[in-house]
C-alpha cells in the first residue's frame, strides 16, 4: 500500500469517526432539538482549537452480537481546546452510539482526557448524553465508572469540573457530573436520575414523567443538583464559556483580570437609597450587588435553589470574587437546611481556587 493509499484510507476513517451513529441517528438527534456531540464542542471551544484525541477507538467486548457492532470513537469525543484563549479539556457523548453508554473503552478515553487535565492544571468540561453503563459489558463497565470517580475526587478543588447535562442520563451517567462542582442543564431535553420512570412505578406504583423525576427545573430549584439551567443548547455552552472566564486554571493560579469601564474611586449614591429606613420592610439584595460590582454584572449561581441566600461570581476592580449574601426578600433571608448548604458549597468552591 503506497503512502497515497494508507492517506486515503485515514481520511475515509476520520469521515467514518465524524458520521457517530450514522446520518439517520444524527438527524434524529436534531429533530429531538439536540446538537450532535461535536457541534457542542465546535460551540464551547473556541473556533478551530479543538484537538480530538482517540478518535479511533473501539471497544472491545464480543459478546451478545458486539463484535460486529464497532464504530470509531466508541460514543465519545475526547481532546482538548482552548476557551477564551485558555487550555480546557473536554469530552463530549454521543448518543447516536450505543445511547451514549459507557464501555470499558469509553471509560478509558475519559480517564485518559482526566488524568491530562490534571497533570496539566486545566478545567475540564464534560458534555454528558449517556444512558449509563453498556450493560453487555457487565462489570467492565461499571468499573470504567469508578475509574472515573476516582478521579473526580483527586480533581475535586484542584482544577475547575463542569458538567454539562445534555441528554437522559441515568445511573452512573449522573454519579459523575454530581461530585463535580457546577451542573448545567437544558429545560425539555436534560434529565438526571438514577433510574427512570419505569422503574420508579415499577417499585413504588407512582407515575411520573420524566421532567418531573428529573427535568432542569426540578433540579435547579428543588434538588439543587443543578447549579443552571438554560433553554437550549448554544445558551447553555455559551453560559459555560462565560463561568470560565471568572475562574482559575487550577488552585495554583489566579482567574483573568478583565479591563472594567468603572472608575476605581467611583461612588454610587444611589446606595443610599436601596436599603429602606424601615428595618421590617424587605429589599432586593440583587441590587445592592449591582451597584456594588464592576459594570453591574453579576454571575449568579443556583439562581432558583434557596433563594432566600444568593451566591455568584463578579468582578470589583477586575478581579474575580465571590459573594454571598442574605435575600430579604425571600423569607425574609433567614438560613434554612437548603441555604445552608448552598452557601457552604460556594463557600468551600471559593476557598478552593
């Protein structure tokens, strides 16, 4: 095989990569209102400095007919890019192989794109559409996922994790972007759970739908698992470039300082006026911060989750910082289990980087 030849062929292959499931699943996938697994990393990266790696790898297993059932990539898109000029890590599911579902293989591109991450100070992002482990895999499978964890934990408060929940993701699909530190998800398309539906009724006799087992709404606002949640997809990538932006490499390094149009010495007499004589009558804390904060921009987080705390990002004279405030406008700010919580985490995230 001349050098022309084996060149043709690697390009076949890499066109092989890119069509995942096939153009009938992609074109399924976008009638569902969800992009494909590289159209969301060609939105979160900055444009062409996405770097695949692995691309062609398979998995491994012969059993219950798999053997003839090997695509390129194995569900998963891994590599690294850059984000506002800055080195991120990212992987992205495919749902169109196998449901997204984590093999022995799949797992290890992961871990792969972890240890990376790690070993080179950099945030990783994970784009998550996985129905959970390949059960014809067995235990190879679930394995790969505490492979995973493991190093979720070894990354926890060391670089930034982010996970970005873009699909129906049961089981040990969800354990993972849970123990890292902001959850993003999408109304109508995004569902975490450790079992579906089906099962909840099938043990406790209860019907419920999907979006109200575990829909956006329900875990930005009463499980608090989800730090966002946004409409649609590109909303939702470019809410994670613009989190990135307020923090670090790693816990070693400071966050970008970004030029600000306020005056350093400037002051804000409309201060005087927000918080009310009248100790009994509530006010919005969210306008205390704006008059406060560089430009009045302020990164909330959790924005429908205990809402009687507020918790976000901003910048005073460039710089990064986190606030943590009372909302007395919401029962009237007193701390509660759920507040409690949200402000600690926050806290912890804070004092990490």
């Amino acid at each position: 095989m001349s050098i022309h030849d084996k060149l043709a062929r690697l390009e076949e292959l890499r066109r092989a990569a890119e069509e995942g499931g096939g153009i009938e699943r992609l074109q399924t996938q976008h009638d569902r209102g969800k992009l494909s697994a590289r159209e969301r990393l060609d939105l979160l990266m900055d444009e062409g400095s996405f770097v695949e790696m692995d691309r062609f790898v398979t998995h491994r297993s012969s059993d219950f007919g798999l053997a003839d059932k090997k695509i390129l990539g194995d569900g998963v898109v891994t590599g690294y890019g850059t984000i506002h000029g800055r080195l991120v890590y990212a992987f992205s599911q495919d749902f169109t192989v196998f449901g997204g579902s984590l093999s022995e293989a799949h797992a290890e591109k992961i871990v792969k794109l972890q240890d990376m991450a790690l070993k080179n100070g950099a945030p990783l992002v994970g784009l998550n559409d996985s129905g959970g482990a390949r059960i014809q895999e067995g235990v190879a499978s679930l394995g790969g996922y505490a492979d995973i964890f493991l190093r979720n934990t070894l990354a926890s408060g060391v670089i930034p994790q982010i996970s970005v929940i873009l699909g129906p993701c049961a089981g040990g699909a969800v354990y993972s972007p849970a123990i890292t530190d902001f959850v993003y998800m999408v109304r109508g398309t995004s569902y975490m759970f450790v079992t579906g539906p089906n099962v909840v009724k099938a043990v406790t006799h209860e019907d419920i739908d999907m979006e109200g087992l575990g829909g956006a709404d329900v875990h930005s606002a009463k499980s608090g698992v989800a730090h966002f949640a946004c409409d649609t997809e590109p909303e939702c990538l470019a809410a994670v470039r613009e989190l990135l932006l307020y923090l670090p490499q790693n816990n070693t390094e400071i966050s970008p300082a970004l030029e600000s149009s306020d005056a350093h010495d400037r002051q804000d007499e409309k201060l005087l006026e927000v918080v009310p004589d009248n100790p009994n009558q509530p006010y919005d804390m969210h306008n205390v911060i704006k008059h406060v904060v560089d430009d009045g921009a302020f990164l909330e987080v959790h924005e429908r989750f205990a809402q009687n705390i507020l918790v976000g990002f901003a910048r005073l004279g460039g710089r990064a910082v986190g606030i943590v405030g009372n909302q007395p406008s919401f029962l009237a700010g007193v701390l509660d289990i759920d507040s409690s919580d949200k402000g600690a985490r926050f806290v912890r995230f804070c004092d990490c980087f």
